[in-house]
C-alpha cells in the first residue's frame, strides 16, 4: 500500500484538507479525500497592525481539528498543516499556532510567500491538464494575497506575492458589506489593483503564455458560472472567458448581501467577497492582456503533499 499523507491548508477564507497517496502514473496523485470548510480566520486582516482575533483562532483551531479526524481514517504517514497570508502577516500569529498545537499535537509551519508561491508550482506539475504545458503562468487568489508565478520547463522563472486579496481589498475598500457595490467602489478596487500589479514589474509576455488560476476566487466562479449553466463544477470547462466573469461580476455587484446568499453554488461565507474577487480578475486580465484564463484545481495542498511524497 503506497504511503498516504494529509495536508491542512489555513488559508484566509478557508480550511481544506487533502488526503492523498502517489498515483498510478509518474509525477501523479491520488486524492483520496478531500474536504474545504469555509472558516474565515482573516478579519481585520487589512488593519496597519492585522491580527486574528480571538473567535478568529478558536474556530480556526476547532476546524483544523475537524479535518484532522477526518484525515485520522485514512491513516497517513505524514500529516502537515500549513498556513499562508492571513496568519503570515498577523502579529499575533504565534497564538494560532498555539491554539492549533493545543488542539491537535500538530505544529503549524506559516509559508513565506515564495513558498506559497513554489508549492503552489508544485501542485500544477501533478495537473494532467498542465502537466504538458512547457511555459506558463500562474495566478492564486486567496483571502489575503494574491501570487503571480511564471513558469519555464518547470522551473520558477518569476514568482510575487501581493496584498490583493479579496478580504483585505474588501476590508480597505467597503465599508458597508450589506449594501450593492457602487461604481465609485468598483472603480476604486480595479485602479488599485492595477496599479499594485503594473508596479509589481511582473513579466507577462507573451500574450500566448497560458495563465492558469488556482485559489478560491476562481473556484467560487466557476462553480456559479457552472451552475448557472445547469451542470457541476466538474463537468464545465475549464477554461473561463474574461466577458463571461465580468458578465458575472455585473449580474452579483448591484446585489445587496442578502440577496447574493441565495445564486446557487455561491456559498455564504464569500458572498461579501466575491464582487471584489471578480474584479481583482478582470483587472489582473487586464494588465495580463488576457482574454480568458484556464482553471486549475491542484492548488498550494497538492504542492505539499507532492513534497510530502517526494513526487
């Protein structure tokens, strides 16, 4: 029986676990299990001293303990819990980790943003869909950052990391999270992440580099999306066109909260989130000069448990 791991991976918004094992063909995995719950740890997340409050790293502890019971039956060798920008950037990061070794007997290990950026690589190489593909360039979006990284015959070329996440750019820009998205709002978010990506010097070129998406801003769309097409997630395409999620983003802006909780397939937890989200896409798209965007979903979990398995 080949050896079986589990990763927890604490990320902004939510917890995911992936329990996996190495699969049937080179370089592959075999997810055996796998589990999100939205969890967001990452209020306040935008604040000039951020830091998780205390209802933030109670629930974030008890959820990783959830996971990690599920994991328990499938009896890993190895389990690894890992967290990325929300509790990277808090200043009192070190009582999560507490709280969690509290709850579990696991020790967390906080990513850099390089890390994140190269497990997130690592996770793409397992992608049969991408497995192929020479040169591209990846893009996650989570809660708390967004990571640009480009690659060359699997190697790292170029790899950012920046504050544009879609609850921190939600925290600095929107003050009434209840109400419709104003254009003057909209407007604001989209110069700003222009702006962030141009100075960033990020290299995009060529345009006929594929860039692939990972994270949960693009899975959340493409669930909607998917939905809204009668059919799973699973079952859609992949590859998602830059006017179909605008189309997207003006159909879920002009809503109010309460009436978001209700499109199928959005769940509730980023509701609040995911105009901002839509539009931090369409201007990466924009800076990119990108007409769509393949989704992928071997993201940052993948990567560790690739490592974990020597893959």
């Amino acid at each position: 029986m080949p050896d079986t791991v589990a990763v927890i991976d604490v990320g902004s918004n939510s917890i995911k676990l992936l329990v996996a094992r190495v699969g049937a063909t080179p370089l592959s995995l075999e997810t055996l299990f796998s589990e999100t719950i939205e969890t967001r740890i990452s209020a306040g997340i935008s604040r000039e001293l951020p830091s998780l409050t205390d209802e933030a790293i109670q629930a974030g502890a008890q959820t990783i303990a959830e996971l990690q019971g599920m994991a328990q039956s499938y009896h890993p060798s190895q389990t690894a819990i890992v967290a990325t920008s929300a509790v990277r950037d808090a200043i009192n990061g070190d009582a999560f980790v507490q709280a969690v070794y509290q709850a579990t007997g696991l020790q967390i290990r906080i990513l850099s943003g390089t890390e994140e950026a190269t497990y997130i690589g690592h996770g793409l190489n397992c992608d049969p869909a991408v497995a192929g593909v020479p040169r591209f360039i990846q893009s996650d979006i989570g809660g708390g950052s967004l990571e640009l990284i480009r690659f060359e015959h699997g190697q790292i070329q170029q790899a950012i990391s920046l504050q544009l996440g879609a609850v921190r750019l939600s925290e600095q820009f929107i003050k009434d999270k209840e109400a419709p998205l104003s254009a003057e709002i909209e407007q604001a978010i989209r110069q700003h992440v222009i702006e962030q990506l141009t100075r960033s010097g990020f290299d995009f070129q060529p345009h006929e580099l594929p860039l692939i998406a990972t994270g949960g801003a693009y899975t959340v769309s493409r669930a909607v999306l998917a939905a809204q097409s009668n059919c799973n997630i699973e079952q859609s395409s992949p590859q998602l066109e830059r006017s179909t999620l605008n189309q997207l983003k003006k159909q879920l802006a002009p809503l109010t909260l309460h009436q978001r909780l209700s499109i199928p397939h959005l769940p509730a937890a980023r509701a609040d989130i995911i105009p901002t989200a839509l539009i931090t896409i369409d201007a990466l798209l924009e800076v990119a000069g990108r007409s769509s965007l393949t989704h992928s979903f071997y993201n940052l979990r993948y990567g560790i448990a690739a490592n974990l398995l020597k893959l």
